[in-house]
C-alpha cells in the first residue's frame, strides 16, 4: 500500500498530523508570499530563507503573524533565527514543536 493510501485508510495518526501541518503551512507560505500555487511543488528540503525571493525581512514578520494566527500559538524572539525558515521542514517542525507533542 502506498504512503498515502494508508494515510487515507486511517494510518499512523501522528504521522497524519505532521502531513496536515506541513499542509497549512504550505497554505500560509502560499497565502503570505502570493506563490500562486508553486509552493504545492515543495519538499521538505525546499530552501526558504535566502532561495525564494519573495521571503524578505518583510514578509517574514508576516509570515509569523500569520502562523500565531492560523494556528493560535505565540512566537517569541528568542525562538527565531534563520534556521527556522531554511527548509520547508524545518518551518514545519517548528511550527509541529509549537503545536505539542500530538502532532510532531
């Protein structure tokens, strides 16, 4: 069966989780950076910071705002550096971290 088949079929409820949340964080990276659709194309390796132009000082500090909105946590200063944003995975295991252990 393939991965996302056993998904689908009710698998691993953790792992399922993660799959969600690198979703929606897909979906805010779209929606904050106005990708039109090109982040659908992301791995987990995908470079952010300093490879997608569109992710500048700005657009960091709206992107922030928007994960503490859409997935109703705080973002302390002390919690970022440039590591968070270099991968699409290491946004969303940040952003799993923040939202406990049901879901890294």
């Amino acid at each position: 069966m393939r991965e996302s088949q056993r998904l689908e079929a009710g698998g691993d409820n953790k792992q399922r989780s993660g799959v969600r949340v690198e979703k929606e964080v897909l979906n805010v990276l779209d929606e904050v950076l106005l990708l039109k659709g090109r982040g659908a194309g992301f791995a987990r390796a995908t470079p952010l910071l300093g490879a997608l132009p569109e992710l500048d000082s700005m657009a960091v500090l709206s992107l922030i705002t928007t994960l503490e909105e859409r997935f109703g946590f705080a973002i302390y200063d002390d919690e970022m550096d440039g590591s968070v944003f270099a991968t699409l995975g290491s946004l969303t295991d940040f952003v799993a971290a923040k939202l406990g252990p049901a879901v890294t």
